[in-house]
C-alpha cells in the first residue's frame, strides 16, 4: 500500500450516523409505567407510556429519513399496540401475564 497518496474522507452517504440519544434508554420508557400505585393502574400506565415512547421514536425516524410525519407514526404506534394486544390474549390464555 502506497502510504504517500493522501486520503481523503469518505463521502457523507459512507459515514456511519451519529447517535444522539442512547439506544439502551428507550428501553427504560415503560418502566415509568411502575410508578402507578395498583397493579391495574400499573398495567394501563405502562400500556399507555410505551404507546407514547412508541409514537415519539416514529415521529423521530419519520423526521429522520424525511418523510411525512403522520403515517409512519400511525403505522408504528398501531402495529406495536396490536402486537402488545395479541401477547396480552396469549398470556392471559396460557396463564403467563407477568403483571
């Protein structure tokens, strides 16, 4: 390898992204949910934050990649809520509810 040739930066598109907040803390949104003082306001406390942490990181990558703010979010907050509805019946069905 020829060490003399100077090299320039990659291009913006090679670039990895920069992070600006930590991936580990959005996993921490539905443990605010164990604030609530009865365990079935727990279970709806913590149902309803994640559908908000849910709905802000869509609005964050819909703004991200550049597109329209509204389906994205729609599409992420619905598809993660019915997924959270179907473990919901199958916990309850084979007994697994951890709440």
């Amino acid at each position: 390898m020829n060490s003399d040739i100077p090299r320039s930066p990659p291009p913006a598109r090679c670039r990895p992204p920069r992070r600006r907040w930590p991936a580990f803390g959005w996993g921490l949104v539905p443990l605010l949910g164990l604030l609530a003082p009865s365990a079935a306001a727990r279970l709806w406390l913590i149902v309803l934050v994640t559908l908000i942490g849910l709905a802000i990181a869509g609005l964050l990558a819909a703004r991200v990649a550049g597109i329209a703010l509204v389906r994205p979010t729609l599409r992420v907050v619905i598809g993660s809520g019915l997924a959270m509805l179907v473990t919901a019946i199958a916990g309850q069905r084979f007994h697994v509810s951890g709440i």
